[in-house]
C-alpha cells in the first residue's frame, strides 16, 4: 500500500499540488488501533497528506490516534446521525482534538433514500396514484435544473456543437428551462 501512495504523490506533485492524497487503513477493526497508527504513519511517510483511520471507534481512540499519527487524522461519522462505527463526537469538538478532516460519506444517499420511499409511499397510497399540489414533495423543475447545471450545459453545447447537431438535438427550440 505504501507503494501506492508513493506513486498517488508523485502524481500529485508532478500535476497538482492541491490535489490531496487521503490514505486509507482499514486495519482498525481486525488489528486493532496501534496496527492502523502504524500504518497511517507508513502511509503519511510515503507522501500522503492525510492518513485515514476507517472504523475508529470511541473518543478515546481518536484522541490516541491524534497523538500518535505524525500528521492529520481523516475520521469518517457515516451518516451524522446513527454513530454505526465511530462514536458521534460533535464535528468543533473533533476539531479542538486536532482531527484534520471529517466525512459524512452516505448521508446524503441515506436522506435521499429516505425521501423516496416516503414520497412513494404516499403516490403508492393516493387513490389516483398522483399527488396534485402537494409540492412539499420535490424542488421546482428549475431548482434542479440550477443544481445539475443545465443551462451551463447549454452554453458549452452552443459554444462547442455544430450547429446542425444542436438543431436536430433540440429541434428550433431556444429555451431547455425555465
């Protein structure tokens, strides 16, 4: 693994020095706390810019790690919500700690999820099958449109298609939103 941080840092610095390499040990849960130190220092050595401890579990371990790590600790708090590994230390707390950088990385995905099977629940409970004006649902079209960047989409299709393409693309239609 050391290796492969090696070589993720020579690329780094061959082409971008903002690029950060966040190495990952998941040798916490079947090795305990002092192997993953240990590791994440190999890693740190090699080039990385951030060791990850994946599945630290309590406060405790953190504060250890932070010690002992000789650069900045990655912690991952999953959702934010349930601790399912890692106990839930409040983010300006692990910060005091020393902790470089915290991940919530499926948050998003579970809130997402979440709303779905709630929105579908309820289509599925509606006696027509649909919701009329319930918009507490779902954003307006042009809201998401903003959040996926269409019309910058459109803008680089104009700038950069044919315009043949774009005619048979959108037929003579101009406006795609809004």
């Amino acid at each position: 693994m050391a290796g492969k941080v090696k070589a993720c840092a020579d690329v780094r610095d061959r082409f971008d020095k903002d690029f950060i390499v966040n190495a990952r040990t998941d040798s916490y849960a079947p090795h305990g706390l002092g192997e993953a130190i240990r590791r994440a220092n190999i890693y740190l050595q090699a080039g990385a810019d951030l060791a990850f401890i994946d599945g630290i579990r309590t406060r405790a371990d953190i504060q250890r790690a932070v010690k002992e790590v000789k650069g900045p600790l990655s912690v991952n708090l999953m959702d934010a919500v349930s601790g399912m590994k890692t106990e839930l230390v409040p983010i300006p707390e692990l910060a005091k700690l020393g902790v470089g950088r915290v991940s919530i990385p499926v948050a998003s995905i579970m809130v997402a999820h979440k709303a779905m099977l709630n929105f579908f629940r309820a289509l599925k409970a509606a006696p027509d099958g649909i919701l009329p004006g319930q918009t507490q649902w779902v954003t307006s079209f042009e809201e998401y449109t903003d959040a996926v960047q269409l019309k910058e989409y459109k803008e680089m299709e104009d700038k950069y298609l044919p315009g043949e393409r774009l005619e048979s693309k959108y037929k003579g239609e101009k406006k795609i939103v809004g």
